[in-house]
C-alpha cells in the first residue's frame, strides 16, 4: 500500500495572494517510523480551515537509513507545495524501548531539517498539550481528537482518512493555531505593590 492522503488546495482567497489576506499556513506533523501523519490548515484571523491532511507511508522500506530519506524527501515535497508559514509538530513520548524512541526521535529530526532547509519556523508540542488544547482533556484518545477535529475545521466524512496519524499531525496544526493566537502577555504589574515599584516616575506624593 502506498501512500494516501486527502487534498484540498487553495493557495488563493478572492484571487488574491495569502500576504494580502493576513493569511498564514502551519503545517502539522505527528512524527513515525511506519506510519507519518501530517495536515496542513490556512488560518485568517480566528479562523481556521483543513487544506489537506495525509500519511507518509514507510512500511515497504525496510531499511531505517532509506525511510528517514524518504521522510524528508515528503516533507519538503509538501512544504514545497503548501509554502507554510510555520511548522508545528509532536515531540515523541518518552517510552521504555531505547531503540524505538531513537528511531522516532531521528524520524523527528529529518522532518525537522527539511523545515530549516526552508526557512519554516518550528514549534514543538507535547502529546499531551496538543490533546488538551483539541479536547480540553490532555488524556484524551485519538478518537476523541479525530471527531474534535471534524467538528471544529468542518471536515466531511469522505475527507476522514483511516489512519488516526493523519488527525493527529492535523491536531498539531490547529494546536498550534490555538495556542498562537491567544493574547500575548505583556508582563504587567501583578499587584498594586509591584505596579509602583515599576512606575515610580509616574506616580507622585508617595
């Protein structure tokens, strides 16, 4: 079996270029040695809409060397054809299989790599942050997340993939629109003691 995905490409609104619509894409990805997942979402404002959504297939390579070529050969294919603006993607969760957990970590790295070869910034989010953020319950199951996800980005059950690793590199995505888009906090004063003890040449007869 090959590689499969669900594209839906829309590089322009109204005719007019992303830069002009205060557009940005982010790339999700949920990195894996058999199985990648991956999505790609387009956020205006507080808005956010699925582009496309996909694996990266790696089990007909038997040989690790020949899948983490293959991993950052798709990757940059994809960034290639969606030009994201950033990269969110999930840390690996540590585990008691040495082994295991370095290969995913090297599968994390090259899709890491093919973003710095581009130029694309990279955020990293923990398993358990991505869910809480998706579900509002950190311990949440890939389930769980795929049926947020349909309800939130609207996606059709004709869209759905039957590899949860495609949801859960989409999670990432909308994850990082989230947390990207709450308010900045701007470090200011904690109390009425601490606002005059930053402020004392505003303040007088004190």
């Amino acid at each position: 079996m090959g590689e499969n995905a669900y594209f839906c490409s829309m590089k322009t609104i109204n005719g007019l270029p992303k830069e002009a619509q205060n557009e940005r894409i982010i790339l999700g990805i949920d990195p894996g040695t058999t199985i990648m997942g991956y999505g790609v979402i387009r956020c205006q404002e507080r808005k956010a809409e699925m582009l496309s959504m996909g694996v990266i297939d790696l089990r007909k390579y038997a040989d690790h060397y020949l899948k983490l070529g293959r991993i950052f050969e798709r990757i940059t294919g994809i960034i290639e054809s969606y030009l994201p603006d950033e990269l969110a993607i999930e840390a690996p969760f540590y585990g008691k299989n040495v082994q295991s957990m370095l290969k995913l970590g090297r599968a994390q790295g090259v899709a890491m790599a093919a973003a710095i070869s581009r130029q694309v910034p990279i955020t990293e989010y923990a398993p358990r942050q991505i869910k809480m953020a998706i579900t509002g319950n950190g311990a949440a199951s890939k389930e769980q997340v795929a049926y947020m996800l349909r309800q939130v980005l609207k996606i059709k059950e004709d869209q759905m993939l039957p590899w949860l690793d495609a949801t859960d590199g989409l999670a990432a995505a909308y994850c990082h629109f989230i947390e990207s888009s709450r308010p900045i906090h701007t470090g200011g004063a904690k109390s009425w003691k601490d606002f005059v003890s930053k402020n004392k040449d505003k303040i007088h007869g004190l």
